[in-house]
C-alpha cells in the first residue's frame, strides 16, 4: 500500500512539473506578444488646433505647440474674423499634461504652431526638430540647447523621421507680398520597421509636394490641416480644405486620413460640422476618414 502511494505521489508530482513546463512558456509568449503588439502601436492623439501628439514605438513627439490659454493673442490681422483672439478654445487639458514629451517637431514658427506658451513653457533641454537652420536659429534664442534640422533622413529613437515639402498658399498668393509673411513651410513622416507610417502634411495646400509625399512614402495615416484658413483680399485658402482631404483619400485608398486644425484660430474658416457633412454627402468610408474632436486620440 506505501509503495502504491508512493508510485500515485510521485506520478502526480511529475505531471505537475510537465504541467508547469508546458504552461510557463506559453504565459510568457503571451505576454510577450502583448509587449510587441503595445510597442508597435501608433497613437495620434488631436491636442488644439495643429498642436497634435504621436507616440510612435515608445516614443512621444509633441507637434506645433501652442499651448497659451483661450483669448491670450489678438486675432491674425488681415485675415477672416480678425477681431476674434486666439487660440479660440481652452486647451482640453493641463498644459503641463500636453507638455509631456520626449521631443517637440516645429514644421515652422507661426505663432499658431510655435507660440509664445510654448518658448516659454517648455524645457529648454528637450530635443526640437526644426524645418530649416533659419527656425533652429529662431528656437535656439528663446535658450533652447537642443534644437536639430530636420532631414528626409533623421532617425532618433530608432524612429526615422523625413521632412517634407510643403507651400503655405497657392503660387498667386506665393508670388505676392503676402508670401514673405506666409513663408516656408514642412511636414513629416513617421517610419519605423512593423510600425505603420504616418505622415503630418502641416501648413500647406494640395500640391506637388503633398502627391510626391504620399507616392514616396505610401503612409497608412494621413494627417492634414484642413480648417480652411483665409487671408483678406485673396481667393482660397492657405492650408488646405474639405475637398483636399478627398483627394487624399482617393490618392491613398487604403490609409487613414485626420482632418485638424480647425475652430481654434481666427482665419480658420471650415467647421468640423461641415466636414464630416462633406463626408458623409460623399459617402466616405467613416473608418477611413476621422475628424477628432480636442483631445481626442487614435491607436493604429
């Protein structure tokens, strides 16, 4: 009877330790690719105006701040509704919150992209990626001491990030006088290996550059400024509007595309209410096609 005991306990000891051996490995794979599934995601997440965040592979890009509370800036002079202060809206959380970051993209130093907030509040260590020496040179006076020119070829964290061209109005409003104060402009991508591209198009209109961004770089999230802002005495606008963001929806038929920069500042003159009437009168693809309310954020 002892030694049938015996031979029971230790079969049953046995199979506990095969058990543990075979469930062990399992639990870790599991989590394992739980780990890689969460370090590949992309987060894009709309703050005020252009000012967006993009967690990409562990890392956190805070994109154009303009961080001042509502009213604190006369509105644009020259523009639509200038006797409106900007920014038009509160931020939809603390600052110090939208300020957590491991480094700041300026695609150019508007006050609406890179205000005073901004060079005042943010840490003067963090690393900013400026479009051209021109605004590095602009950032590094409000005492910042780790401001970089953004390439087609920068990596940092492991993230490759590629400047793209851009122009702030269309070629008759570039030609005038009006495009000294309009000046140049960029966007960026995002890449990195099992991470899906994403391409911020910044203050531009629809041109060359943006089909040539989109052709090069076949980007799987599309981000445009698409409030429509207007200058006084000129046909258009000087970023882009409802019908470009259809355009780049039908250039890239399998990307997301993420209309911001609207109802924040004075000259931005489309609605998020008359886009996503736009999109729905065109009957796009409403998983396609996103219109983020303040605060609002997306994982891809």
């Amino acid at each position: 009877m002892k030694s049938s005991n015996l031979l029971r306990n230790t079969a049953l000891a046995t199979s506990a330790i095969l058990l543990a051996a075979c469930s062990t490995p399992r639990a870790s794979v599991s989590q394992d690719n739980a780990a890689t599934a969460h370090a590949r995601t992309v987060k894009v997440q709309q703050i005020r105006n252009a000012t967006l965040k993009v967690e990409y592979a562990g890392t956190t890009f805070l994109v154009d701040p303009m961080l001042a509370k509502k009213g604190a800036y006369p509105g644009f002079e020259g523009t639509y509704n200038s006797h409106l202060r900007n920014p038009l809206v509160e931020l939809p959380m603390p600052v110090n919150e939208v300020m957590k970051a491991d480094a700041i993209i300026v695609t150019h130093t508007h006050l609406d992209h890179w205000d005073d907030a901004a060079r005042q509040g943010l840490p003067k260590n963090l690393p900013i990626f400026a479009q051209n020496e021109e605004d590095a040179e602009s950032i590094r006076k409000d005492g910042f001491t780790d401001v970089r020119v953004l390439t087609e070829d920068t990596v940092f964290n492991g993230t490759r990030l590629s400047k793209t061209g851009g122009q702030h109005g269309d070629d008759k409003m570039m030609m005038a006088e009006l495009g000294k104060l309009l000046g140049k402009v960029s966007g960026v991508v995002f890449q990195r290996p099992g991470h899906k591209t994403v391409y911020v198009a910044g203050d531009t209109v629809w041109n060359r550059h943006v089909e040539e961004a989109i052709q090069k770089y076949q980007p799987e999230v599309i981000i445009l400024n698409t409030g429509y802002a207007r200058v006084l005495g000129h046909d258009g606008s000087i970023i882009m509007g409802k019908e470009d963001l259809y355009r780049a929806y039908q250039a890239a038929p399998k990307a997301t595309v993420m209309g911001t920069h609207m109802e924040s500042v004075n000259h931005a003159t489309q609605s998020r209410e008359e886009l996503r009437d736009y999109i729905a009168e065109k009957g796009l693809n409403p998983q396609r096609v996103l219109v983020p309310t303040d605060g609002q954020a997306y994982s891809f």
